[in-house]
C-alpha cells in the first residue's frame, strides 16, 4: 500500500472538519486533496472505529 504524504494527526484534523460542518470543499481546499481522497479516508475511518 502506498504511504501517504500526510500523518495521521493531518487526517484527523480533516476529518474532524468535516464532521463539525464545515463544507467538503473548504476542507479539501485546506488541505490540498480531492474530494475522492477526503472520501475514502472518511470510509477508512469508519471501519477502523467500529
């Protein structure tokens, strides 16, 4: 799997953002990624708290 460029602080923090509202594409704006990228960690995520 390739590593990414971002730590896992960085991708907490976007996923934070998201969850408290702010829009998907102030986010991915800040944080330089795709929304396909945001997705896919918001999919990760999920099924790594359940």
């Amino acid at each position: 799997m390739k590593r990414s460029k971002f730590t896992e602080e960085q991708i907490a923090f976007a996923l934070k953002q998201a969850e408290t509202g702010t829009k998907v594409e102030e986010v991915c704006r800040k944080m330089g990624i795709t929304q396909a990228t945001l997705y896919t960690w918001i999919k990760k995520w999920r099924t790594w708290s359940q």
